[in-house]
C-alpha cells in the first residue's frame, strides 16, 4: 500500500511539473522569446476585420511578416501591465486605445517610444497624431444622435442643450457608462454654456448639476457600442450621445436616426508598441504601413471610423466623402477633444473622474 | 448503512494523507495562495513605501462601502431565491420513482454547465429586452400595453444569476437526499407523523449539510459575480468586482485593487463566521 502512494505521488508530481510548464511564466515555455510574427491585440468584432482586411493583410503581402490579431477584451491594460510584470511579451502593438490611456500606459513603462526614423510618413495626418507613444490610426467622434421619428425636422434637437432639456425634448435617452467619463461631464457643462475650452478642469458640482436633471430619462447607460446600436435600432432610446462609427452602422442597418454634428468633437485612437517586443523594427514598419491613404480608405469602408489621413478621403466612393469629418466642410465643425485648453487635466486625473462619476451614478 | 459507510473507510496515516493531497496542495499553492500573498503586502504599499492609504481610501469615499453593502445583499437576494426554486427540484429528483424522468430532470439540471455564462447572459438579453420575447408575450396577451424594462436593473441581474447559480443549490442538496436513510422517513410516519410533519422533523433536518453547502457555494460565488452585473445590469447593478476589474484593467491601480480583494475576502470570511453561527457548520459537517 505504501509503495503504491508513493507512485501515486510521483505521478502526481508529474503532473503538477506538466501544469506548470503550460503556465505563462514557466520553466520550460521559454521557446516564446523568438517570434517570426507580430501580434497585434484587437478589440474584436468589426474594427478587428476592418483592421485585418485594410491593414494586417496588405502589409504581409507587401512585407512577408505575417500578422496575428489577438482580441483581449477590455483588459489591456492589465494584460499590459501582467507582461511587464513577467517579461513575458505577448503583443507586439496595442490598438485603437485614446490618449489618457496609452499616456497612463507610457508612464507606465509599458510602451516603446515610435522611432520616427522608420514611420517617417506621418505629415500628412491630422493634427497631435503623432505622438511619443504612438500614431493616430482613425478619428472615433462623439455626437448627438437623434429619433427622427420622435422628433420631425421642425421640432429636431440642435445641440447638446437640447439632449438635456427633458420637457421640451421627452423620451427616454441613452450615453456610455464605459469608463472615463470625462466626455459626458464636459457635454453637460457645453450644455449650460460653457465652451469646450474652459470646460477643464471640470466643475464636478455644476456637472453632475445638469446630469442630475437627465438621469432619470437615461434608460440605456451603454457599455459597449454594440449595446447603443440594439438601443437605436429597437428604438429604445430616442435621444443618445454616440460615437459617429456607430451611428453610422446603425443607419446602414436601418435605424431611423439622424447625426447631429453641431458641437460634435472626436478622439484620436492610436496604434503603440508594446515595450521590450521582440519583433519592434517589424512593429514599426506596420505602425507606417496603416498611414497609407489608400489603406485607410479601405479601414473606413468597412468600419465607418474616419482615418487619420485626410488625404484618404479621395479613395473613398463619393456618398461617402462628405460624411468623413476630415473632409474639408466638416473639418472646422469638429474639433479635438485631446487639443482643448487643459486637456492634460483629463490625463492626470482619470482615477477622480472615474470615482466620482461612479458615485454619482451608483445610487 | 451509515455504520458500514464509516466502517469501509480507510484510515490513511498522515503521510500517506499529505502525499495524496499534495497535487491539489501544490495547485492551490501556486495559484491561489501565492497570488493572494503577494496581493496582501502590495494593498499595504502606496507610492513604494509601507501604507494603510489604500484602505483609508477605501472607507472615506462612500462609493465602496455602498457597493460592498450591495454586493452582499444581491448575493443574498441570489442565495435565497436559489433555495427555494432549488429544493424542490432536489427532492423530487431525489424522490422520484420513474428512473428515466429523475434522469431527464438531472440532464435539465445540468445543461446550463455546458454552455457559457456569456451566451446565457446574451440568451436573457433576447428574452428580456424591450422588443424580445417576454415583452411581445405580454403585448400580444394584451397584459399590457406599452413594453416594460426588465433589462438592465437588478432584477435582471437576478434572475440571470440564479440561472446560473442553480445547479450549486441543487447538486449538493440532491446528493445529500439521494442518501438519505429511507428507514428513518419510513419509522416517523409509522409513528404517526404526517406526511408534512415527517418532512420538517426527518428530511429537512437531515438534509442540512447539503442546503448548507449549496448555500455556501452560492453566496461565494455570486460575490465575486462580475459578467452578469455587466450584461444584464446597469449603473445600478455595479457589483465590488466590477470596481475591482476598472482598477486592474483601466486604472492600473493594482494596490488599490488589492485592498478591495482583501476586503472583499474579509468580509465573506465574516459572512460565512455569522452563517457558521446561525446554522452551526460544524454542527452539519458532523457525521
């Protein structure tokens, strides 16, 4: 009987050798150092086959270097930071992140600076795309989208004022609660007549002031676009602050929604390397292969999103051009949200924002 | 049958015991106990020095306190729903004469195991929202006349979870009826207890160390609940590990992510201490 526990045991250890072997940080997986690939991390979805088709595609055919897109949830920064932790690089390039992110991960120690001897064709894109930390890849704007059906030419809402006005405008409403919500605070300070320039540092009481007034009328406090695109669609919301990508899918699909572009402003979604890749020349050279106009025009086909590079436009069908917010009519309606006076307020102090929005919207 | 139970077991010295263990001892060490040490000192670390900042943040800003008390109280809700939907589907799985109907009933039980949290979650989307089935049933009956939101509120969230927590209810509960000495059912109605009396005085008592570890399960796992509380609930619904996640994830701040785990290991620690009071744990894990 003892003999035969030990055995037990020994097979055991076995096992448990085997285990740990298969684990991340483990002895024997070491092989992962050498790479003959990028990894790219996605979020998923539609953006990730836009991103496949327009860019990943094209360039292993051009480079030979081929690309893999990985989708990680919303958990890249902790996955970032985990890789750091054990030196273990997965992912050679993170994707369509904002700059109070990528800012927080660079600080971090978790990003390359761009070599800008290699993506050397960065002239043409919109203004701040070129950054430290990383490139510009598209435009993702934020605006006012509303119910045509609900709300006639005649009696249409015209800015962000009127998203807050419950009597004048009634019906149920839908903004993200997805994290930094420093977007939505400075719309309801644009809504009581602040402009966007003197909206930072932002003034929590007379904020949550106004947002206390709409929160009852919110029924769709989304956290995913997907989510904004069902609430539109079924009609669940006649009023929204979206993104101008979704907006757009929820047109194509049918939803009877109009884009209100008064007051609209837009982010910048970057392309980083990840700090200590394996693979950081080969990373670079994609991160200038996603500048090329013809290669954007192909990104905003399929995504909606407008790229970086206005230039991109005159690849794109005509019906198209004139919804693009780089295209010239649209360009000075539009401002960057990231360009405001003190916009660097918002970096710093994501953790504050992110408290007290969440106590404010908690009870 | 309990005297031949106990007296086929086999008495392993302590050695032989810890050798045996010693794989699942190894795994927990490593994936569980390891991280939660190196969690601990970390929560008390605020800008590479030692600090009960973290935890101070924790109890000054109301926000977390808020939503711990919330958390506990909708695993509760959970717990408690899950007990009294669970246990008569145990019983009478347990019960039942016809082989083919208990198995059938067992398959049921089972099922959910084999699809993910995530597709389930997404199911109850189609199911509850504005346009989805129930809300077209309730129309088309003519119950009522404008569509009603049963999504993205705490009852959502509830029945999602219950779905889910279920079989953690039922399983343990089963097994523990499934054995039970019929004899002793069997010599209270022979005494002249009623069939009701029978079950509040034997069976119910009896079946204890299941409800007991079904309630456990339950409880635990729903406080650490982070997908359901995404999908189905709304800013009302934030649950402690929902916080948790925007801090490893987007904030970075894992310290402070820390404290909150620590916390949140607490305070279930305390909540099942209090449980173990009431109810008397040891007193079910007796043999």
């Amino acid at each position: 009987m003892r003999k035969k526990t030990v055995t037990v045991f020994f097979i055991n250890l076995l096992i448990g050798f085997i285990v740990l072997s298969l684990t991340p940080n483990g002895t024997f997986s070491a092989a992962h150092a050498e790479r003959d690939h990028l990894v790219v991390q996605t979020w998923g979805g539609k953006l990730a086959e836009a991103q496949q088709k327009a860019f990943f595609e094209p360039f292993t055919k051009e480079t030979g270097i081929k690309v893999i897109g990985v989708e990680a949830g919303t958990s890249v920064g902790g996955k970032l930071a985990a890789m750091q932790r054990s030196k273990n690089i997965e992912w050679d390039i993170i994707t369509a992140d904002y700059e109070s992110y990528n800012t927080k991960y660079y600080n971090k120690g978790f990003l390359e600076e761009v070599d800008y001897n290699i993506v050397d064709n960065t002239g043409d894109l919109v203004p701040n795309s070129a950054k430290k930390w990383g490139v510009a890849q598209y435009l993702e704007g934020v605006c006012l989208v509303y119910n045509t059906k609900a709300f006639p030419e005649d009696k249409a809402p015209k800015s962000y004022k009127d998203f807050f006005d419950v009597t004048k405008f009634p019906g149920p409403r839908a903004m993200h609660n997805w994290g930094g919500p420093t977007d939505n605070l400075s719309i309801a300070l644009m809504a009581d007549g602040v402009t966007p320039d003197q909206c930072l540092p932002l003034d929590f009481d007379r904020a949550f002031k106004i947002m206390d007034k709409v929160k009852p009328h919110v029924r769709v406090w989304y956290t995913s676009g997907a989510q904004l695109v069902q609430a539109l669609l079924d009609e669940e919301a006649v009023l929204a602050i979206s993104t101008d990508g979704r907006a757009k899918s929820a047109i194509s699909m049918g939803a009877p929604i109009k884009i209100v572009w008064n007051q609209s402003f837009y982010y910048l979604a970057y392309n980083c390397v990840v700090k200590g890749s394996p693979m950081k020349d080969e990373a670079m050279k994609l991160l200038k292969f996603c500048n090329r106009p013809e290669q954007q025009a192909i990104f905003t086909q399929i995504i909606g999103y407008t790229g970086s590079n206005p230039k991109a436009i005159q690849y794109l069908p005509a019906e198209l051009q004139t919804v693009q917010s780089t295209h010239p009519d649209n360009i000075d309606k539009v401002f960057n949200i990231m360009a405001i006076k003190n916009a660097q307020w918002s970096v710093d102090n994501v953790d504050t924002v992110d408290e007290k929005w969440n106590t404010w919207i908690a009870r | 049958m309990n005297l031949t139970q106990r007296e086929s077991i086999h008495h392993y010295s302590l050695l032989q015991s810890i050798l045996l263990a010693c794989p699942l001892l190894i795994l927990l060490g490593i994936f569980y106990l390891y991280p939660l040490l190196s969690l601990f000192p970390e929560s008390l670390t605020h800008n590479g020095s030692f600090s009960l900042e973290h935890y101070r943040h924790f109890f000054r800003e109301p926000l977390y306190g808020f939503i711990l008390f919330r958390t506990v109280r909708i695993a509760a809700y959970v717990t408690v729903i899950c007990f009294i939907l669970g246990y008569p589907v145990a019983y009478v799985m347990a019960y039942m004469k016809n082989r083919k109907l208990s198995n059938l009933l067992m398959l049921c039980v089972l099922l959910p195991f084999f699809t993910s949290i995530l597709v389930r979650s997404y199911a109850w989307i189609v199911i509850l929202q504005t346009k989805g089935l129930l809300n077209s049933f309730l129309l088309s009956m003519g119950l009522i006349e404008q569509p009603l939101s049963f999504l993205y509120n705490e009852i959502a969230v509830i029945i999602g979870m219950v779905h889910i927590m279920l079989p953690f209810m039922i399983l343990p509960v089963y097994s523990v009826l499934k054995n039970l000495d019929r004899n002793l059912l069997r010599a209270a109605r022979n005494l002249g207890a009623s069939a009701l009396k029978a079950f509040f005085k034997v069976t119910f008592p009896l079946s204890l160390p299941g409800v007991g570890s079904g309630v456990m399960f339950t409880f635990i796992l729903s406080l650490g609940f982070f997908i359901t509380p995404a999908l189905l609930g709304g800013p009302k619904t934030l649950m402690i590990s929902t916080l948790i996640e925007q801090q490893i994830n987007r904030l970075l701040n894992w310290e402070f992510a820390g404290a909150i785990s620590v916390i949140l290991l607490l305070t279930t620690i305390v909540v099942i201490a209090v449980f173990d009071k009431i109810v008397g744990l040891d007193k079910i894990y007796k043999e």
